[in-house]
C-alpha cells in the first residue's frame, strides 16, 4: 500500500491521519456524495470531505483498536509542543490499553488526537499514563497500520471495493445489488423515503413482485449503508428514542 502523506513522528501517524488515510482507502472512486456535489457547485475550489465517511472510518479504527488489532500510543506531539514544558517531553511511545481506550471520551464516540477530560478512573489509576494522555498525543505505529490497512482491504468488504465483489465466489450478500438499486429506485421516483417505515418499504418491494427482499434488519442496514454512500437525504432514517430501562 502505498501510505498516505502524513506528517510522522519517528515511525508514527497521528489518529487523525490514520482516519484520514483509512476514509480515502475505503471511499475511494466513489461517486461524490450529493451535499458534497452540491456545494462544489458554487465552492468549486473549496476542498471538503464527507463527514459521514470520516465517522465510518474513525469507528472501524477505533473497533480494530479495542479489539486490539491495532496498538495505540501516546507520545509527546512535536507539532503542538513547547520546547520549554517538561510535560511534553516523551520521545518514547507509551502503549494505551484497549481497556482504556474503551473509556476515552471522543466525539460521535471518534477518537482525536488528543483525548478530552481525561481522568484519573479513565486510566484505571495509572498517574503516568495520566499525565501522557494529557499532554501528549495519540499515535499508531506507521508499520502496524499499514498491515492492519493491508488485512482490512484484502476482506474486500470496503465501498470502493464492490465491483470486485460481484465476481467473489461464495454466497451473494443479503444487501445485493438488486436490492439497494430499488430502494434508490423507491426513493428518487417518489415512492417511499426513510421517514416512512421500513414495514411500508418491504410491502411496496414485494408489492412490485420481488421475491429476493431480505429482512427488516437487513433492510435497515442497507438504507443506512447508501446513506453514508451517497449522502442522500431521502435516505435517513428517523431514530427512535431508546426505551427506559427499569420501573
């Protein structure tokens, strides 16, 4: 694979552009998505990503690394550091436990560079790895990215890498081709949105003579899917508030 640019410290890339380079791996050759196409009618040169994209690909990161798949550290971060504050002084990376990043408080649960309100209970008492995460910056090593980049892509299960998968041997996915091209069809002719439910999309699918509609879950997850494709806003879904747990 070929890296993406980054700015490395000794061997590492922030967070950010490990995110950054994983968005571009798994959203490459995609169509623009549609605000994105919108806005680069009147901002032609304005240089814009899709957030929806970027959120998809902070999770997985984050995922790989709770599983630990993928190690993080933390490290002092030239970019930000004052050359006269002690606290910044760590050349020497310090590894972060999964168990802790599972308790790292980010945005839309996506992890930045530099962890927010971290605290004592976050680091299961640890004063030393306290203090680096306060201070320091978040970090994989360059060479374990790049492997972990290499196993997710050979998976084939990225966006950008659905043609390849027409021709996979093996069981078709539930969200096939078919499927996902008659709910664009439903949604762009007028027939049905997301605000709608997802029992009224299955009854006007079998209603058109369908026999392939898979369940309402996967249903769900295909709509949510070409949402984050295609940025469609027709195709998002209004959530339900979660139900009260207890009396």
């Amino acid at each position: 694979m070929a890296m993406c640019a980054a700015i490395r410290i000794e061997g590492f890339i922030r967070v950010s552009q490990a995110i950054d380079c994983l968005a571009a791996g798994m959203w490459g050759g995609r169509p623009r998505p549609i605000p994105l196409a919108e806005l680069k009618k009147h901002w032609k040169k304005v240089s814009v990503g899709f957030a929806p994209w970027r959120e998809q690909a902070a999770r997985n990161l984050r995922s790989a690394i709770e599983r630990d798949e993928l190690p993080l550290y933390v490290m002092s971060d030239p970019a930000s550091s004052a050359d006269d504050d002690p606290h910044t002084l760590y050349d020497i990376p310090m590894h972060v436990p999964a168990s802790v990043v599972e308790r790292l408080v980010g945005a839309r649960g996506v992890l930045s560079d530099h962890p927010i309100r971290t605290t004592f209970k976050t680091v299961g008492g640890d004063d030393q790895l306290l203090e680096r995460l306060r201070f320091g910056a978040l970090v994989v090593r360059e060479k374990d990215f790049d492997a972990w980049y290499r196993s997710e892509r050979g998976k084939g299960q990225w966006p950008s890498l659905r043609s390849r998968r027409k021709n996979a041997i093996g069981r078709p996915p539930k969200q096939r081709d078919a499927i996902r091209n008659a709910i664009l069809g439903a949604i762009y002719e007028g027939r049905w949105s997301a605000q709608e439910s997802i029992a009224q999309l299955d009854r006007l699918l079998r209603g058109a003579g369908r026999d392939d509609v898979p369940s309402a879950d996967t249903l769900a997850r295909t709509i949510d899917q070409l949402h984050r494709e295609t940025g469609e806003p027709k195709l998002l879904r209004k959530r339900r508030p979660a139900r009260p747990t207890g009396c």
